[in-house]
C-alpha cells in the first residue's frame, strides 16, 4: 500500500484497535473497582479473579464498542492530519530549499558579472 491518505486511515483505524484491545480489559477491572462498594473486593487481583469467574474472558471487553469508537476515531483524526501536515511541511521545505539554490546560483552568476 503506498504512502497515502488511504494508508494512513487503514493504519490508524488499526492502531485504534489494537489500542482498544490492550487497554480495554484494564480499564474494565479498573473502573468495576473504583464503583464497587468498600469491602467488596480485596484488591485489584480479587476483582480480576472475580469477574473471570463470574463472566469469562468476555467480562473484560464490556463496552468494547463504545471505547473502540472513541480510540478508533481519534486515532484516525489524529493520525491522518499528523501525516498530511508532516507531508505539507516536507513540501515547504523542499520548496524553500529550491528557491534558496534558485536565489543563491543567481546571485553567483552576477556577482561574477559585476
């Protein structure tokens, strides 16, 4: 895939997921923790046992949807005005790279003139 705005959506809507697969079970124990009452759990290792056994792997991704919705779109706002801006700036300065070699061969040429 070349180094366009295609690739860069593709790679940021991928980004966003893989996010959202590493830190949603996380942010599920840490979250059924911090609203349990005091003394339900022990730690945070008793709530982690606790909801494995209580709902399986699948207790750890409860809403996976929402969480990927919001990773996914930022990551992919976030990452395709990063490489569009970057790719602007590489066009500027190449410009002004080019028009400074311009500038400078001219002002060569007549200062030999003179």
């Amino acid at each position: 895939m070349s180094d366009n705005m295609p690739c860069h959506f593709v790679a940021a809507f991928g980004a966003g997921f893989c996010t959202t697969v590493v830190a949603s079970p996380v942010d599920v124990v840490k979250t059924r923790y911090m609203n349990s009452t005091p003394g339900q759990y022990r730690g945070v290792l008793h709530c982690t046992t606790q909801m494995f056994q209580e709902g399986g792997a699948f207790a750890f991704y409860k809403g996976f949807m929402p969480s990927f919705l919001r990773l996914g779109s930022w990551n992919i706002c976030m990452f395709v005005c990063f490489e569009q801006l970057k790719r602007a700036m590489n066009n500027v300065q190449m410009f002004k790279n080019s028009t400074n070699k311009d500038s400078a061969s001219n002002t060569d040429s007549t200062a030999w003139s003179v």
